[in-house]
C-alpha cells in the first residue's frame, strides 16, 4: 500500500510504513515493534523479559552508562545499542548481549586472544 504511514517508534514522526530508516531520527526500522536483541520476537518498552526466549529485557548502555529497556537503541542516549568484536580478523557488530562475540566466539573485549 504506497502512501501508508506509521509512526515511528523513536520520535512518533509519520514514515512510511515498509521498514528502511527513519528520515527525522535516523533509526532503523521506525515502523516496526520493538525486538528482542537475542531472538527478534516482538516486545513491548514495558516488558521486562522476552516472552520469545526468556532474555532479561535490560541493558547498561556502553555509551553514557545509564541502565534502561534493551533495543536496538539505547533509550537514554539515543544510540545504536552495538559492540564492535575486538577480535582483528572478525569485528562484528553486535548487541552488547555478553562477553563472547556471537560471531567468532572469543572475547568481545579483546582480552585473551
Ligand atoms: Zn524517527
Ligand atoms: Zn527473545
Ligand atoms: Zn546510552
Ligand atoms: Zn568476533
């Protein structure tokens, strides 16, 4: 249906409703539900945990440190909720979901390569 607009879920201006990136705030994905970083089932800002997998829907944002709802963005800052896996040969961008890169499996941080 061209020409249906939804509002995006980062900043409520209307975008079209058939995914890419949001024109007014940038972010991916503005008319679709908020995802589980782990399993993308949908979740809701209220939800504590994933009702898909059980994942403990909270994170420590990297960037400015605050604890909030865990997306694709960081509910305090505004940005990308992603680490960069240290590891040379692979670095991957990824929710900080742990220690372990989701990709090659060793540390995310670097440590012990
Ligand atoms: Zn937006
Ligand atoms: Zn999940
Ligand atoms: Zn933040
Ligand atoms: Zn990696």
């Amino acid at each position: 249906m061209p020409g249906y607009k939804k509002p995006c879920k980062y900043c409520n201006e209307l975008v079209e409703s058939d995914g890419g990136v949001c024109p007014y705030c940038g972010k991916i994905d503005p008319a679709d539900e908020f995802r589980c970083p782990k399993c993308r089932h949908p979740v809701k800002k209220e939800y504590k945990a994933c009702p898909g997998c059980g994942f403990e829907l909270k994170v420590v944002c990297p960037l400015c440190g605050k604890e909030g709802f865990f997306c694709d963005y960081c509910v305090h800052c505004g940005k990308r909720l992603t680490v960069r896996c240290a590891n040379k040969k692979c670095g991957f961008e990824q929710p900080p979901l742990g220690d372990k890169c989701i990709k090659c499996g060793k540390n995310i941080k670097g440590e012990n390569i």
